[in-house]
C-alpha cells in the first residue's frame, strides 16, 4: 500500500482495507497532516465506520508526506481567534481521540517524520505505536506561549510524570529510541522497515479471537482508571463472561487438540 498525496480536491484521510486491515492515513502532506476541523471531522466519521464493521480487525493510523502530524492547524486557530471556536476545536478532537480507545479493534500508530503536540497526542492514544528511528516527538505548544494540555492527557498515560512533564514544560524533541524507552512506542525499526513490522504486528492480532480482543480492550482501558480491588472485581468479571464465549470454548478446544482454532466471533 503506498501513502497519497494531498491537495485541495483529494480527502482529509483516506481508508485502504486489507484482508480485516484498514489504514487510514491522514492527507494533508502540505501542511503535515495538522488537524483542521475537517480533518477530525474525517476521522471521526471514519472511525464512527469502523466501530460497527466486525469485519475490521485493526486500525494503522498513518500519514502521508514527510511527517506523521504536526499536531493543529495554527493559521486555521489564528484566523478563528475566539473562545467559542478553540471550545468547539478541543472537543472536537477530545472526542476523537476518546474514540480511539472506546473502538473494538486497536489501532496502531504508524509514526515516521515528526510527531509535534496534537500529533504526539495521537500516537499517545492508540493503543499500540510502531515508529520509524528517524522519527521524533514533542509536545512543543511551550515554545509558542501554548502548554499542550489536552496532549498531556495522553502523553502522562504514557509516560512517568516526570518525563511527561519534561516534554511539555520544554517542548524539546525526543527521538524514536528515547519514546520507546519512556513508554510511548512499542517498537523502533528502519524507515524502510517499518511497513512490514506493523504488518506483521497487525497480523498476529487478526489471528486472535475479535471477541477477546474487543471485550480485553475495553477492559484494559476501564480498569486504569479504578482502585486495584474494583479493578480485580471487574477483571474477573470480564474473564467469566469472556470464558462462556464461543470462541473461548473453540480456543481451549484447539488446544487441547492441537489443532488451529475456527473462530466464531461470538
């Protein structure tokens, strides 16, 4: 699959499906891939598409051109300079990337070039990030009297405090290996490398139980944000609904037999 380029008459994001795989890459190359209005309104609708098709199995979040995203459109910000618009903007994007973790399928992000403040935030929010060495990160708003607050949202459920706080209270750059190290990427390969690796990651997910996958994500994401006992309670709560599957059945079947399982979707 190749990565389009933008201008004025082409999409915000454009979907290419792969055998249960769909990769939507952000397209505004000229202005690396920054997230207008329109472009989350693109991927909200998108991904809203994507959460009632079981025939997805994962999400490849990437971007055309030289840069995964540059994080918001400043000139569109400056020329829409009031309270109202900034309110409207940072819902807007809030909501999409909540929508991200509340999909069924995980979505992983495909990161090369610079991934600069809401940019940053969008890889932080997938669940799973594969970035090219060349590739770096900031949350640089600092730099222009802006904190990135919404991006520290992500970024502190990445990263320790401190090196979350690091990034945002100096907007300097960290490269591919520091984010990996610090949390914020799972893996780290050539630039020329990196298609395949996210292939091969993203195929050792399809091959698992849609059912698993969808009920241990939800999951995952509900109990960050409990106490450890609710959190066990609700774990095991998961795990006994998970265990009257049809596909939990057909797994532990398989494997008592040794043979690959059929999975059921259910």
């Amino acid at each position: 699959m190749t990565n389009p380029t933008a201008d004025q008459d082409e999409p915000h994001v454009v979907r290419t499906d792969d055998e249960g795989i769909v990769r939507l890459t952000l397209n505004r190359a000229g202005q690396f891939n920054s997230l207008s209005q329109a472009m989350l309104a693109a991927l909200q609708a998108h991904l809203d598409a994507i959460a009632a098709d079981p025939a997805v199995r994962v999400v490849i979040m990437a971007g055309a051109g030289k840069a995964f995203c540059a994080g918001h459109d400043l000139k569109e910000m400056r020329a829409n300079h009031h309270k109202a618009f900034m309110q409207d903007l940072f819902g807007r994007c809030a909501k999409m990337m909540m929508t991200l973790t509340r999909l069924p399928q995980p979505v992983i992000a495909r990161v090369h070039g610079i991934a600069t403040a809401a940019g940053c935030q969008l890889v932080s929010m997938c669940d799973l990030a594969v970035a090219a060495d060349t590739a770096r990160f900031a949350t640089s708003g600092i730099n222009v009297g802006l904190f990135c607050a919404t991006p520290g949202v992500g970024l502190s459920r990445n990263l320790g405090r401190k090196q979350a706080l690091e990034m945002l209270l100096t907007g300097d750059f960290i490269d591919a290996w520091t984010a990996q190290r610090q949390g914020l990427v799972n893996r780290v390969v050539t630039p020329d490398a990196l298609d395949d690796e996210i292939d091969k990651l993203a195929r050792l997910i399809v091959a698992k139980s849609s059912v698993a996958i969808g009920l241990g994500k939800q999951m995952f994401y509900r109990q960050l944000e409990m106490g450890l006992e609710a959190a066990y309670q609700y774990a095991a709560e998961v795990m006994a609904c998970n265990m009257m599957t049809d596909d939990a059945g057909e797994g532990i079947d398989a494997f008592i037999a040794k043979r690959k399982p059929d999975w059921k979707g259910r």
